[in-house]
C-alpha cells in the first residue's frame, strides 16, 4: 500500500491531503524540522534537525516505489522519481521523468539571474482553484489512475 509523505515546512495543502489520506485508508506521514510544530490527527508527525535539506534527505531516505510525495521542491521531486516515489505538487502537478528536467533548468536559470542581482516573480496568492487542482491530482493518484 502506498503512503503519501509531505514535505510539510510551509506546505499550504497539508490539511487536504491528510483529510484525503485517511478517506482512503493510507497511512500518512509530515516531515518538518525543528523549526516548524506541526501535528494533526490520522498523520505521523516526523521532525529532524533543522538544517540545509534535512527534511528533504529524511524524506528521501523513507520513500518507497509507488509512495506519493507531496512537495514544491524541484530537486526533492527529482530524487523521489529516482526512488520510484509519485512526486506532486502544492498546485497539482504530478512530476514526471518527462518534466523534471524543464522544471530543474528553469530553477537554475532564475538562480542565476538572483546571484546576478536580477529580480524574478514571486508566488503569486495563493487560490482555492489551486487547492481544488491539487485534490483532484492526489485523488487519481491515491486511487491508482495515475498509472504508476
């Protein structure tokens, strides 16, 4: 049986996928650091020390083929696909081998442009359309029509 694990620091849709989690019967874990409390009923709350990708390296250490990883990280989704995992995203994009690439080059580029002094876009608000393109991501992942 799959499981979803969240990268949970600063994740706007925790509530919606635990929610979705125990409708279905599948176990559900946060992974947080020190930094953040986070705790709800029908999840598993994990905390590691607070430091650069610990979280992430905690995560990756615990997934298993066919788990589900809910994260807005490029390159945690990018390791989750290399363990077999079903990277998705806060906006309902389920990460692929055929998309990862695009997604990690234009991470760089928009670094780069950053260290130069340049500007780039933040997130714009946040929109109950993204929450419900999010739930319908994670319920045909959770019901196994995502092919994996």
């Amino acid at each position: 049986m799959r499981k979803i694990l969240i990268d949970a620091d600063a994740c706007p849709v925790v509530d919606i996928a635990v929610r979705l989690a125990q409708e279905h019967g599948i176990e559900c874990v946060l992974l947080c650091d020190t930094a953040h409390f986070l705790e709800r009923e029908h999840a598993v709350t994990v905390t590691v020390e607070k430091g650069a990708d610990s979280v992430d390296f905690k995560l990756v250490n615990m997934i298993e083929p066919g788990d589900i990883v809910v994260t807005q990280d490029y390159g945690l989704a990018a390791m989750c696909l290399a363990k077999k995992g079903v990277p998705l995203n806060q906006n309902g994009l389920i990460f692929t081998d055929g998309n990862i690439e695009k997604l990690l080059y234009t991470r760089f580029v928009s670094k780069k442009i950053r260290m130069a002094g340049g500007r780039t876009k933040g997130p714009k608000k946040r929109t109950h359309e993204q929450d419900e393109a999010f739930e319908r991501a994670l319920k045909k992942l959770v019901r196994g029509d995502d092919g994996v």
